[in-house]
C-alpha cells in the first residue's frame, strides 16, 4: 500500500497570503496525483488531478506541481473561501486508493 | 450536472450490516467510469471502501474486503454498499463518488462527490 504524508498539519495564513501545502508519497507515483479541498460539513471537492491539471471551474490561483515523490498544492492570494482542509490522493498504485492525512489552512 | 445522494439508515447496530445506496442523476452509470465510496471517521480523513463498473466488475480496499460489497443496478441508475459485522470502528460519514481516470482507464480520481451521510453504529 502506497502511504501518503502531508505537512504542515496545521497552516497559520492571513488572506492575500501564498499558501504552500505538502504531499509526500512512500514510492514513486508518477504524476498520479489529486488534489481535494473539504470545508466543514461538505464533501470534497477536486481541485487538480494528475499532479498540476486544474478541474473544471477552480480557480487559477491553485496550482499543483511534482518532485520525485515530493508533491506540493500552492495557493496564490488566499481568499476567505480557501480556508479548509488539503487532502492528497495517488492512484498510480491500487488498491487501495490512498489519501494523505490533510492539512488543515486555517487563519 | 452530475449528481449524486446517498441515502440509508443513519444508526445501525454493532455486528449487523450497513447499507447505503447511492443515487446517480444527470449520468448514466451505463456510460462509463467507476462508482464507489469513501468513508470519513468523525473529526478524521478519508478512506477509501472501493468502486464498481456498470458491468459489475468491483475492487475493494484490501483492509475492508472481506466484510464490503459494492453492487450496482443500472436500471434505477443506482449502486450500493453493503459492509457486514460492523463496529464502532464504522461510525463516519459515508461519501459516494464517480471515478474518473484521465487516460481512459487505470488511474482513477474523484470527480463528483455526493453530500455523504452519517452512520453511527451503536452497541
């Protein structure tokens, strides 16, 4: 099973700020990777698949980008919106299908 | 718009079944992709059960496979869980989702998330 890790846990940022999350895979994954932001008492919602491709409707301030096994989901300007929790996800290697822990942004 | 809503009993009791089925509109399950469910601890993050093909092939997560099945019915446009022997461990939020893979097959994401609902098992 492939584990996923991210950090920080926790992310202090004020709003206007560059947010720099982290995702890191136990094995090579390619760009197999997705990206999900879950605000409380929603779902989550696809903000970028195969490591840097953003889904229909985010917005262009949410980038991702790849490193080996290193992963990173940068958020330029942040917005009142984009405090939530992070999620990562592989799918190079399944089953099982694995997320990381989540990195929560928060104020 | 795709959509989908789960639904099922919110409170189930240790070592009975869990049951929930997923209602897909604005797609049919018939027209491709994967169908499945993730699940959420209270307070906790995701884990995925397993999804299904329309034509009912089905892959489960190694750590739940003895106790899930996925099924799916392409005439009411719907797919269910069913997860047996449950335990306090079981108690989350459960979420379907449509699984989608940019090259077409293998490599699947989620794209489309229901609202989730709520299962508590009690003892």
């Amino acid at each position: 099973e492939i584990v996923m890790t991210q950090s920080p846990a926790t992310l202090s940022v004020s709003p206007g700020d560059r947010a720099t999350l982290s995702c890191r895979a136990s094995q090579l994954i390619g760009t197999k990777l997705a990206w999900y932001q879950q605000k409380p008492g929603q779902s989550p919602r696809l903000l970028i698949y195969d490591a840097s491709t953003r889904a229909t409707g985010v917005p262009a301030r949410f980038s991702g980008s790849a490193s080996g096994t290193d992963f990173t989901l940068t958020i330029d300007s942040l917005q009142s919106e984009d405090f939530a929790v992070y999620y990562c996800q592989q799918y190079n290697d399944w089953p099982p299908l694995t997320f990381g822990p989540g990195t929560k942004v928060d104020v | 718009q795709v959509q989908l809503q789960e639904s099922g009993p919110g409170l189930v009791k240790s070592s009975e079944t869990l049951s929930l089925t997923c209602v897909v509109s604005g797609h049919s399950i018939s027209s491709g992709n994967y169908w499945g469910w993730i699940r959420q601890p209270p307070g906790k993050g995701l884990e995925w059960i397993g999804f299904i093909f329309h034509t009912g092939s089905s892959y489960y997560n190694p750590s739940l496979k003895s106790r899930v099945t996925i099924s799916v019915d392409t005439s009411k446009n719907e797919f269910s869980l069913s997860l047996t022997s449950v335990t306090a461990a079981d108690t989350a939020i459960y979420f379907c989702a449509r699984h989608v893979s940019s090259t077409g097959h293998y490599y699947y994401h989620m794209d489309v998330w229901g609202k989730g609902t709520t299962v508590i098992v009690s003892s």
